[in-house]
C-alpha cells in the first residue's frame, strides 16, 4: 500500500480487512525543504514496518499505514511546507524509528522546525539523522480477550 503526497494533493488508499493489532496515530511536520526528509519504523526484530521516502513526490508505504486523514499545506511564503496526520496498525512490541534529512541540514527552515510524533515517541532531524523508540501497548479489551482465552485453555485441561 502506498500514499503519494505532492502540493497538488493527497491521494489515499485505505487498507481492506480487519485490523490485526493496535491503530497508532502518527504526525509529519515538513519544512520547506521536504524533498530532503525520510523514515523508517523498524519493529524489535529490525523490520521495517513503516515508511516515509521520496520518489518525485512523498511517498508513505508499506501496507501497515492504514490511512492519511489529513494533510495541511501552507503559504508558499512560509517555512512549514505541510503536515501529514495519520494512523498505523501496530502489534504490541517496542519500535525504533530512523529519521533522516539527506542534505544533512536538519529538517528546520526558518524559523520552523519540522518532526515526526508516532504513538508515544516523537523527534526532530537536526543534523542528518536521529532516532527515537515508542512502545504499542494492547487495548484493553485485547488484554480481556487474552485472559478469558488463558482462563478457557486452563479449565479445559482440567476436564
């Protein structure tokens, strides 16, 4: 599944299926220079989950973004070239994130500095790299549904 973004627009796809773990939202401030901004979600195990490069446009793969709800452009006048907000379906587990500006500039303009929030973690390129972790807790009810499948397993052994 892919996501491409230009100043034309936002073309969005939305996944078919169920959703097999929890929906994380994420946020993408862009600075002018956006040509330059990159990431990776990379689950515990070194996979990349999630992704965010440029190919002509910005692209947002793979299949575990489920969808982009909104993106806001501003003034060509301004430092702040855009913002992507949208949702991811994670498993439960710690994930890395790699951020990268390939010019090595940071991804700040002006006076605006660009980021990346997803889940809990959140962090900004001032430089040509960074990283942060985040963690993807179970639902709640998840968590129920784990126990009341634990408590059935035990009784039938008893049986």
């Amino acid at each position: 599944m892919r996501f491409a973004l230009s100043t034309a627009g936002l073309a969005t796809v939305t996944l078919a299926g169920t959703a097999t773990g929890a929906s994380v939202n994420f946020t993408h401030d862009l600075d002018r220079w956006a040509g330059e901004h990159s990431w990776q979600v990379h689950s515990s195990g070194g996979a990349t989950i999630a992704s965010q490069y440029i190919s002509g446009s910005v692209i947002y793969a793979p299949a575990s973004i489920v969808s982009i709800t909104a993106f806001t452009s501003y003034p060509s006048t301004s430092s702040h070239w855009g913002t992507v907000h949208g949702t991811i379906e994670l498993a439960a587990g710690t994930y890395h994130v790699a951020m990268q500006d390939s010019y090595g500039d940071g991804w700040a303009w002006g006076s605006f500095v660009g980021g990346l929030s997803i889940g809990s973690g959140s962090g900004t390129v001032s430089g040509s790299s960074a990283s942060f972790s985040f963690t993807v807790v179970p639902a709640p009810g998840a968590m129920a549904l784990l126990g009341l499948a634990g408590l059935a397993a035990r009784r039938r052994r008893r049986d």
